[in-house]
C-alpha cells in the first residue's frame, strides 16, 4: 500500500540547539497516528516541516510521493485544523468560509458552492450556513475547521489539539468525525495532550522526546507491552481471608489489602495462586491493563 506520508531522517537545528534528530514518521491510507510528547519536544518543529512551512537540515518529506519542498502542489495532498481559533474567518459565515478556502485550493466557483453544501449537511451546520463565525459555538466551530481542512479532498489530515476546549458532547461528536474519516481511508496525524483521546482514536502512536523518536508503535501492542506480567484478583465479599491463609497467599505473589488483589508474575504462577484461593469465591481475575497516560509518563521519565 502507498504511503500517503513518508518522512525519513528528518533533522532541524536552529542555532546550538537541535530541536529535531532522525525523526522518521509515516502513515498509510485510514491509519490515525498520535504524535505525542511534552511541550518542547519537537513536535511544532517536526509538523511545520511535514506541512512545507520547514526546510529539513537533513532527511525527506513525501506526500503522497511527492516534496512539498520542492513542489507546493504537493501540499493539495494534506488539509490540516491547527489548535485554537486560526482556521477560519471569523467575521465570514460557516458558508462564505469553506468556499473561500475550496477556491484558493484550486477548486472552481461552482464545484466550491456544492462541495460546501455537501460538508454543510455531514456536519450538521445547515442551519448555520449563513451565521458568522464568531456568532457560533465553539462545537461547531472547530467542525467548521475540519470542514475547511476537508473542502479540496486531501489524503492526509493533520489535527492539532481537535477536542481541546469543547464540551462532552461536541468533543464526542469530533471523535466520531475522526473515526469516520480514516475509515473513509483519510490519513490522519494527531497531535494533542489529551490522552485519553488519543488512546481512543490512535491506530499508531509515536512519543518525541528531545527531538528524538522514543517509541513507535501500534497503540494496541504498545499498551500490551507495558501491561507486563500483572494480574487483578478480586473476591466476592465477604468472607474476607483470614490472617493465616492470607499470609500463605502472599508468599505465592499476592499484593493488596482486599477484596481486590494484584499478581506480579506468570500465568504459571497464577495458576498456583488460584488453586491456593480454594474456596474463595473470585468475582474477577484479569490481566492488568495500563492506559496511555502511564506508558507516556513511564517513557518520558525514563528519557
């Protein structure tokens, strides 16, 4: 399959300080990559390079096989929704927006006028078509923004921070856009502290570190990798465990003070433990899961 982004090797360096080092990213069709790091990571420096707004000291951008450093058209290839309220023209209405964004992206007059249409109903601004922008929730401005991102077609998605200030409902209603779109096969970049939401949307993620790469992976192994040997035990209650049997249990690897307990180590050694828990009645025995925000917070503070 074509890759609709490929970046290898990619370098900056402003000064002394070298805000990128080897930096390789890439996405196929329907893929979502969260990009994610602390502030000061690279990751502005890295996007601004993805976008043809950067030259690279070293390495290659491809988009959609072609440099936007050396042919802006390239850039056809990518629509992009920036954090915060830079995307649109405020005092221009929902309409009067995504036409003018579909003709300086090529688009002609009349196919504009019906692409906007179009991506007025999917969002569900029909009714606000003719309202101006600042006039309009912050919900539906952030789905105008991807609607502009959208208006020329492009391959790829570049989304900074795209719930970030929404409420429930609205941010919910983004996420399912996002889902849409890469099963539509969008390629979709994601930048964004909310972890959670990363972890929600995110087929791949990549950590930056420094202006290094620290970890690459799909989300779904890289969860499972820092999940390690851990198990959650938890007994119906009561009867609690008495003191002795108790003190037998931990010395097979049970933690905790109960009715729910942990177990550091194989699945042969659980098989022990629970076989020593007769006849305990068990409500839940399980592998731990981690979530994203430990692994972030794990392998950032390794770095």
């Amino acid at each position: 399959m074509t890759a609709v982004l490929e970046a290898t090797g990619l370098h900056k360096r402003f000064g002394k300080l070298v805000a990128v080092e080897e930096v390789s990213l890439h996405l196929a069709p329907g893929e979502v990559l969260a990009f994610l790091g602390p502030n000061g990571a690279g990751k502005t420096t890295t996007i601004k390079m993805l976008a043809g707004l950067l030259f690279p000291d070293q390495g290659q951008v491809r988009l959609m096989g072609k440099d936007p450093h050396r042919d802006p058209w390239a850039l056809r290839h990518l629509g992009a929704v920036l954090e915060g309220n830079r995307n649109v023209y405020w005092r221009m209405t929902a309409q009067e927006n995504l036409v003018y964004f579909g003709v300086a992206r090529g688009l002609r007059f009349a196919e504009a006028s019906r692409r906007a249409q179009n991506i007025l109903e999917q969002l569900g601004l029909v009714e606000k078509s003719r309202t101006e922008v600042r006039h309009l929730s912050r919900g539906m401005q952030q789905k105008l923004s991807l609607g502009v991102a959208l208006m020329h077609h492009p391959e790829l998605l570049l989304l900074d921070e795209p719930t970030l200030g929404l409420d429930v409902e609205s941010a919910l209603r983004v996420e399912e856009m996002v889902r849409g779109l890469a099963r539509e096969g969008k390629a979709i970049l994601l930048t964004t502290h909310q972890l959670e939401v990363a972890q929600r949307l995110a087929s791949r993620l990549a950590i930056i570190q420094r202006g290094k790469i620290l970890l690459e992976g799909r989300t779904a192994e890289v969860l499972g990798r820092f999940a390690g040997e851990h198990y959650v035990v938890e007994l119906e209650t009561p009867p609690p465990l008495p003191p002795e049997r108790l003190a037998s249990l931990r010395a097979l690897g049970l933690e905790g003070e109960g009715p729910s307990y942990v177990y550091h180590g194989d699945g042969e050694g659980l098989w022990r433990l629970l076989e020593a828990l007769k006849p305990w009645p068990l409500k839940k025995v399980a592998r731990a899961e981690t979530d994203l925000l430990e692994v972030f917070l794990k392998v950032v503070g390794r770095a």
